[in-house]
C-alpha cells in the first residue's frame, strides 16, 4: 500500500527511498513526491510535516504546468539523427560566443532532466529533445554549455543565460510544461518506437 499525505486540499502518494546518506531530502523532478532519506531515519513522514508550504506550492506549479502542457504540440517529425545535427551547429555557435567547447557530446534517454554538463567537460543531452520546439532545444544547448564556464546556477551563470535568452524563465517554464506532456505521452505509450 502507498504512503498518503494531505495537506490543506492536496492530496497524493509519496516514495519513500533510502540510501546511505547524512541527511533526508525531498524530490518532486518528475512530478512524484519522493523522500530519499538516511537508511535508519525514523520518521520520514516528518518531514511532510516540516515542509508542508514547500511541497504545495511545488505541486501548485505542477498542476499549473499540466494544465499549460495540454495546448501544447510535440514535434513528431524530427528524427534523433536530425536532432543530433541540430545540436551539433548550436554546440559550435555557442562555443564561439562562449569560448569554450565541450570534449564530447552524447545522447541518452534521461528519466529528470534534459541534459547535463559533467567535470569532464561532457555534454549530455536527453533524446526527448527532438519533440520539443527548436527554441527550446537551442536553449538547453546553451544551459549546458554554460556549466562548462560557470558550474552551480548562481548570479553568474543565470546573468550568462540572460545575456543571449532575455526570457529565460518563461522558457525553463516551458521546459517544465514539455517535460509533463512527454511523460504523460510516454505513460500513454505514445511516444515508444518513434
């Protein structure tokens, strides 16, 4: 049987996960409410109480996002092999404008994010990306290449990010909206053998 939590009007399951860590988080990445905490912690459902206002305006924002993810459109028509060249050109604008250049590219289904950028210098970027608009997927190009300059999302990096996307938190919006109306197309096995 799951385990419930209600708070004011919200109700729904969560996960809990443990791990051998110190100290307990939440994580709501995929819309799931989940509690990863340390192997002999006690009381998970504490902390549901400790962040109660954190954890419904967290799915506030999520039902707002579905309701958006509804009027959009997947794109269909892009190949994975199209997406790879369209990201090959926005990697080598963006490395002239950034002065740096990843030392290598790589594609792979993600299950929470749309790319990541590694030590190593690695770009990583979801194969999901070629459902959404090209827009979107110049902007995520761009996000990553940042991290190889600026590694945490502080000051700088979103200061970066705003000098070439001025209306950068309407796209990490939309961003949030696609990644809702992939799953709920991927729940609904619309999206397998494409």
């Amino acid at each position: 049987m799951p385990n419930r939590f209600k708070i004011k009007d919200l109700e729904g399951d969560y996960q809990v996960v443990r791990r051998d860590i110190k100290y307990p988080r939440l994580e709501l990445k995929t819309g799931n409410l989940i509690l990863i905490v340390p192997k002999k912690y006690k009381q998970p459902q504490k902390l549901i109480e400790e962040h109660q206002e954190w954890i419904y305006n967290k799915f506030s924002l999520i039902k707002e996002s579905k309701e958006r993810a509804n009027k959009k459109k997947l794109n269909h028509q892009r190949t994975e092999e199209k997406l790879r060249e369209l990201v090959s050109l926005y990697v080598k604008k963006d490395a002239t404008k950034l002065g740096a250049m990843p030392s290598s590219v790589r594609f792979r289904n993600m299950n929470s994010k749309w790319g990541s950028c590694s030590n190593k210098k690695t770009l990583t970027l979801n194969k999901l990306l070629k459902y959404l608009p090209y827009d979107l997927i110049e902007y995520v190009v761009y996000h990553e290449m940042v991290h190889l300059i600026e590694r945490k999302h502080n000051k700088n990096f979103w200061k970066i990010i705003s000098d070439k996307f001025t209306d950068y938190k309407q796209k990490e919006d939309d961003l949030m909206d696609y990644w809702f109306l992939i799953n709920s197309n991927i729940k609904n096995r619309r999206l397998y053998n494409e």
